[in-house]
C-alpha cells in the first residue's frame, strides 16, 4: 500500500512520516526546490535540487504529481514508486493535491491521509521551527479545504502520538482487509 500524507504547511506531515518509517514503512523521499529549513537533511527529509536540474527531470518524464506551492517545485520519482510496489512493502510519502491525484490514478494501491489543522495551529508551528515570517504568511495565504482528496481526514491539531495512533488503526485496518 501506499499511504500519501497530505496537508498544509505545519500539519505534522514530515514528522507523521518519519514516525511510520521508525514503523517498518518504506519512506519515498520527494524533490523540491526549495532551500532546506535548518536541521532538514539532503536525502533524508527531501532531495533538495536546483530548479534547472528538476525541469529537466520533469521534461525526462522522470517525476510524477508535480507541483509549485509558494513559489517552489516538487515532485515524486516515479521510479521510486515502481521499486517500491515491484518490491510489494507499504510506503509512505508526503505529497499535495496533484500528488494525490497523479499517483492514486496511476498506482490503485494509493491511499490518501489528510493531515487536517487549523490556520492558528499552523501558524504557531512554523513559528516554532523558526520560519521567516514572509514565508509564514505566504503559506498561510495558499491554504485550502483539502477534504475532497483524502480517503481518511485526521485532526492534526492534537499531540503527534495521537494523530500516529490514529493512522496506524488505519494502517492496521488495511493490513486485515487483505
């Protein structure tokens, strides 16, 4: 199976998917533009590449569910995809409406986990991990009802044990309807 997180900026996707890594779940890492936040590690949390070398992956037919979300691209290796279903292990990736919607029509074993939080809660958390404020305001500007992409919508308002428990009940749940 596939689980694609999703949510806004702040919704705890990063540190969900961690989690469920530290779970048995393969973890896909995505490629962006964007410059790394401090702590973030090159391969680890995201390939960080330039934009010219992700046009060109992008013009290769190399990516899947791209994406621009304040002014930075990401994007999904499909082959990344591909191993993971060939090698048939449970993953997890982090991903955005485009994502949901390019990976679930091409791979039906995606299912999609909104990390649903409140602007309040969102703005506290990027103020935290100490984010510039113009970037803080620019994400919060983008926000949007995401419910209508997700197969399961989790309160990530809560403390991240509580938002784990509930998706690994959904991640058990999958396991037995097999």
């Amino acid at each position: 199976m596939i689980y694609l997180i999703l949510g806004h900026s702040g919704s705890g996707k990063s540190t969900l998917r961690d989690e469920l890594a530290k779970e048995g779940l393969n973890k896909i890492i995505t490629y962006t533009t964007r410059p790394p936040r401090p702590k973030e590690v090159d391969g680890l949390d995201y390939n960080f590449i330039n934009i010219s070398d992700f046009k060109k992956m992008e013009e290769e037919n190399l990516f899947i569910g791209s994406t621009c979300y304040a002014g930075n691209y990401y994007s999904t290796l499909k082959e990344d995809l591909e191993l993971n279903n060939n090698d048939k292990r449970d993953c997890v990736i982090i991903v955005d409406k485009e994502g949901v919607l390019a990976i679930k029509k091409e791979f039906k074993n995606a299912l999609s986990i909104y990390l649903k939080c409140s602007k309040e809660v969102l703005k506290k958390r990027m103020i935290k991990r100490a984010e510039d404020e113009s970037v803080i305001e620019k994400r919060l500007s983008v926000l949007e009802n995401l419910d209508s992409y997700a197969d399961y919508i989790i309160d990530s308002d809560r403390e991240m044990d509580q938002v784990l428990s509930d998706v690994l009940k959904i991640i058990k749940s999958h396991k037995s309807g097999k």
